[in-house]
C-alpha cells in the first residue's frame, strides 16, 4: 500500500467578512451549511456577517478559497470582503506576533539592532503611530530568521486573497483607467 503524502491535509483556522445578510436567520444557517460552509461559526459584528472557520485542506490558500467558493455557492446572494487578518500592524503588534518584545522592535526599526533595511511604514493612524504592512514586516522578519517562513507565507496568502477580493468590490472600470494613468506617467 503506497500512501501520497504530497496530499496530506492540515487544520486551518481563519474568518471571512461577508456582507450580504442583516441577520443570522434559520434558513441562511442552512443554506451556509448546505454550500459546505458546515465547519463555520458564524456571528454578526458591526452589521457584517463573520464565519470563523476550521478548514481541513492541504494549504492555507486551498482552505480560504474553497471556504470563498462555499460562501458564494449558497444561494444567498452574499459578497465576501476579506479574510479578517489585519495586514495594518503597529509596532506594539508586531511585537506581539513575534512574541517579543516592543523594544527589540523598535531597535529593528531604527536600524540599531538586526541587518537593517526594516519596511518603512505605509501610514499613520496619526502623529507619531506608524502602520506597517504585517507581509512586508514578516517577509524581512522570515528573511533574516527572525519569524518562522510559514508565517510570512500565511502573511503573503491572506494579502494576495484580501487585494483581489478588494479589488472586486472597486467601481468597474476604475482599476483599469488608474493603472493606465499609472502606466503613462512610469509608476
């Protein structure tokens, strides 16, 4: 008996944001558990629908796609907007998903600990709080075995999903006449 182990399955544990549904009724629990969604916890939060998943699939990528495809098969006419995964991360935060602490980061940031070349910050929630882009921060974290590869590559998924799904929700048209602008001035 040969067994494939490039099929090997794993739990994966994530929650989608879908819009689409104002309350959780008997028959919308039915139609998510019918279209496959029967390994969701679903719960409203601030007038969104959050289905907290734990998928068996062979990747993380593979779980949230089939977990997107079961949601938009259910008949309900609901529209998922992201996987809930922050990728906006303060220094605080980033600290936490390290699991050290916020000083060491902070000496990564300003170059005085580590190999240097730390992301910048892509915005400020306001004076003095920088946000990082949580793929950017894990991918040099990873890249100087700093965090564990997988991490960075979950980081990388969840935005690749999350970009594409945002995508869908812009004004049709928009994305191509920006990128053409964008094209034409070399950006």
């Amino acid at each position: 008996m040969t067994t494939n182990t490039n099929n090997c399955e794993r739990e994966y544990d994530f929650a989608l944001v879908v819009a689409g549904v104002a309350d959780l009724t008997e028959e919308g629990l039915d139609a998510l558990f019918e279209a496959g969604c029967d390994d969701a916890t679903p719960s409203i939060h601030y007038g969104a629908l959050f289905l907290e998943f734990s998928r068996s699939a062979s990747s993380l990528k593979e779980a949230i796609i089939t977990a997107i495809r079961d949601v938009l098969s259910s008949g309900l006419h609901l529209k998922v907007l992201q996987v809930d995964d922050c990728n906006l991360v303060s220094q605080s935060e980033i600290a936490r998903r390290m699991g050290r602490t916020r000083q060491l980061v902070y000496q990564y940031i300003a170059g005085d600990r580590g190999p240097g070349g730390f992301p910048p910050p892509v915005c400020y929630l306001s004076e003095g709080k920088p946000l990082w882009q949580w793929c950017a921060v894990s991918y040099w974290l990873a890249s100087h075995n700093l965090l564990r590869e997988e991490e960075s590559i979950k980081a990388a998924i969840v935005e690749a999903i999350n970009t594409t799904l945002e995508r869908h929700q812009m004004p049709e048209g928009l994305l191509d006449e920006v990128s053409k602008e964008l094209k034409a001035i070399g950006a």
